[in-house]
C-alpha cells in the first residue's frame, strides 16, 4: 500500500521550505519507507482537466511525498511515532514555519 502526502504549503517561503525539507527527508527516510518526495516551486504552471474540474482558492499541492505501507493499521501505528525524537526536533526546530501548511492530505493506493 502507498500513502500519498499532499501538501499546499506557503508558496512565499516555498524555497526555505525546499532547503529545510533536504534535512527533513534525511530523517524520515531513517524511520519510514520513503519513495520519494517532490517539491514544485511555481516554475511551470499546473495542468488541470477532466468535467469536473475544481478551482481551489489555494492552488494545487506544492509538495507530495509518498511514503509505502505494508497495510494501513501498520502505518496508523507507525505514524504515532514518526514525527517523533531528537534527531526530529532537531529539524523542526529549523522549520521556516511550522504553521504553514494550508492544507494536507493523505490518499492510500495499491499497486496495479
């Protein structure tokens, strides 16, 4: 199973947020099995289609990371732990602002 984590983070401070992230990955990367994370800095705009399409007031997401799970009661008791200890507070204590995720979301997915 795969978490995806969507973020819509301040885009005005998405460059410190970039930096701070380098750090950030580092550790997760030690206590959860990241595949990747991925940042858009606003360099080229989003293309959105489909019938339905919706016009979020705050934008598309501006960081995604996915994390893979073996099912989700694993990960509900992993995530209890993960943003914990030192070597995270060490990193948090750098983050440009911990406040200032807009909006997060996790969607779970199998793979095809």
């Amino acid at each position: 199973m795969y978490e995806i984590r969507d973020y819509h983070y301040r885009p005005d401070i998405i460059d410190r947020y970039k930096k701070w992230a380098e750090d950030a990955v580092i550790v997760l990367r030690d206590k959860l099995d990241v595949v990747g994370f991925w940042i858009d800095e606003g360099q080229i705009e989003p293309e959105i289609s489909g019938t339905d399409t919706i016009d979020s007031p705050i934008g598309s997401a501006n960081v995604t990371w996915i994390i893979r799970w073996d099912d989700k009661a694993t990960r509900d008791a992993t995530m209890g732990t993960a943003f914990t200890g030192e070597a995270w507070e060490a990193v948090m204590a750098k983050h440009p602002d911990p406040d200032g995720y807009r909006q997060v979301s996790s969607r779970f997915m199998e793979e095809m």
